[in-house]
C-alpha cells in the first residue's frame, strides 16, 4: 500500500489562505502570494502553456510530489460548484477545464450525490457521501500499490491529519497573512518526525512523518 | 551599526510557548518540546557542565547566533521577577544565576525603575522604563558596532517586528502544541525575503530579512 500525504504551501504565521476567501477570491487577500514561488518556476509555466521561467530546488521537490500518485481525495470546497446539492446549468465540473491535472481518480467529499463525472486525459471525479473514512477507502483501492494523494482544503486535512495521514510536505513561505485559514488548528495530539528540509527560493520544503503510537 | 535580530523556536503552528504558562511552567505544557534538539547538543550540554552531546547542523547555527552580540534587549517576563515593582527579597536577578549567559548589557524593559544589576561575566542588566524605542537605543549604543540581539518573548518581538528588526531566524520545530503563545501575531504588514534555510535533526532553521520600503 502507497502513502496518504498532502503538500500545501503555508503562510509563517500558519494560513493555506488569507482573510474573506470566495468565488472571486478562492485564496484570501493576500492568499496568491503563497505560491510565488511557483508561478516563476519553468515547470509551472509548461503546465499552463508559457514559456520560460526557473528550474531551482523547488522544481525537483514538485516533480517528486508529483510522482507516483494513483489517485486523490479533496474537499466539496476544492472541487468547488457551491455549498448544496449539484443544480448548476451546464453541470460544475470543477475549476481545471476538460482535461484537469490529475490523470488519476479523484474522490471528491461531498453531503449531495452525484453520478461520477468522466474527464479528459484519465481523471474521473467520484463524488463520495458517505464520510472521509469511506473516501480514503475507496481512493486506496483505486491507487493500488501507489499513493493517495489528498488535495485539500485545510478543513479536510485537520479532519484527516489525526489519524490517516502518513506524511506531508510544508512548503513554508516568507509572508505573514495575519489571518485567514488556519492549517493546523484542531489537530489533537499529533506526534511528527522530520524527515527532510529542503532551501529553494522564496521557500523551504520541509516533509514531516506521522508518528503512530 | 549591527543588525537588530531574534532567533526563537517555533512549533507548526506558530507557538513559540504551550498554554498555561506561569513560574513553574514558564514555556507552558508542551513548551519545553520546543528545544528538544537543543538539548541534545554537545554544545548546550557543555554550557550546562555536562559532558558529551552531539555535533550536527544545529551547533554551527547556534555558534552564528551567539556571535556578534554586543547588546541584548528582553521583555520583563523574560528577565522575571513576576508583575509590578521590585519588591522582591533578595532581589530578583533573573533565572540564570550569578554568571549569566551573556556577557554583554542587557537591557530590561519594564515599567518601575531600578538601579542597573551587575553580575559577573560582564552581564549588566539595565533596567528602561521609557519604552521599547528608547531602549533599543541605548541597547545601539551599548553595542558599537556589533549586533543587537532581541532576546523575546513573543509580545515583544511583535512590538519590534514592524519597525526596527533587521532579520530573524525561525527555528521550525516538528510538534503542534495546540494552543499558547504564538509568535506572529499583530505584526501587521510585513515584507518578507528568505535568507537560507539550514536542516539539521528535529529542526529547520530558516532566516528571514525584513524588507523595508
């Protein structure tokens, strides 16, 4: 069996998004700002079809986390379309576009059933009901003997951190957000073990294991 | 002139002491995880008459942090003696004894005046009633060309943050403490740049410039 991790840039004052997060404003003011540090790195730019652009530490950590993801869990705020039940017209199909970056099944936690939603490119979104515990279940046995990669939000994370997640990667950013959305609030006793640091510019990555007793 | 700088150990979350601090418990519960890495330290163990001890990432950071120093400036609950005047009997000389650790002029912020305390080792405590400006000063003064070191705790860090620190070093320790005192709080804008980051066992360490406009 493959690990459960996530990766999430956070703020030094410990947000994943700044203050009056919303449609218009996914992140928070201020919430762009924490992936910087990606916008300038060549591989970000392939994926959104630019040219240019670095190739720094940050480039092989993202490559690595990348790797080896057989398929993922996220929040209903993730996937987006709205609190509620799926009444949009045409039907929300997520924020990527036909052929989202996944390329993987992705289970999608949400209280309103929903026929799974067939992507371009091998992502299929499954829409789960019947709690995360089902969810991280079913994405285990999608992924086989590769991970399962969970997306977020911060609320999905706290609810999974305590007593699923075997590892993951803070990508610690120098900007203080001075409110927003907290990563690690409601967490209980959690017992970590660090297992890499890693300088690029504009962030340090650093990896974290789960310690179960 | 130097720089004005702090160095400080920080959980994941932001907390720089647990809840329920107090005289017996003056890192609060779970405070004293912070320096867990510290204390293994072949370092910290000699400056504490204890033989062996490791040698890792970790010492050089510690002897670049303790370098330079010609002045040092400390909030009241640091230097101790508990709220309002200097009552005490004996007086209170801090927590660290006859010879304490610096070596340098320290300069006490408080509200109730007080002769400055001369100890052995070349720490002198001065004690500056007329605010965190004006002590900082004196501290310039004291320390010629050398740096000035911020020695905490959390409320008065923030009190410099925004106008006068010049870099600071996080040392990102992998436990979540829950609840306390957390260090980035009330800073307000705050102009980041990444200066390294440095791993070493249990820890990062992570200094950060303060941009001014």
């Amino acid at each position: 069996m493959g690990t459960f991790r996530f990766h999430v840039a956070v703020s030094l004052d410990g947000y994943v998004a700044g203050p009056h997060q919303g449609v218009e404003n996914p992140l928070g003011v201020g919430g762009m700002e924490l992936h910087r540090w990606l916008f300038d790195l060549e591989a970000w730019r392939a994926s959104e079809g630019q040219e240019g652009g670095e190739v720094n530490a940050s480039t092989t950590v993202i490559e690595e986390a990348q790797a080896n993801i057989g398929a993922v869990v996220m929040g209903r705020n993730m996937f987006g379309g709205g609190p509620g039940p799926w009444t949009e017209d045409p039907p929300w199909k997520g924020w990527w576009g036909e052929n989202p970056p996944y390329h993987v099944p992705v289970f999608v936690l949400t209280h309103h059933p929903r026929e799974p939603l067939k992507m371009d490119g091998g992502t299929t979104f499954f829409f789960v009901t019947d709690g995360i515990r089902s969810a991280l279940d079913e994405a285990r046995r999608a992924a086989g003997d590769k991970d399962v990669l969970l997306g977020g939000g911060a609320s999905v994370i706290q609810q999974y951190l305590a007593g699923s997640i075997d590892r993951f990667e803070l990508r610690v950013v120098p900007i203080v957000l001075g409110d927003g959305e907290r990563l690690l609030e409601n967490v209980g006793d959690l017992e970590l073990e660090q297992v890499r640091a890693i300088e690029a510019p504009g962030v340090t990555h650093i990896t974290y294991r789960v310690v179960r007793g």
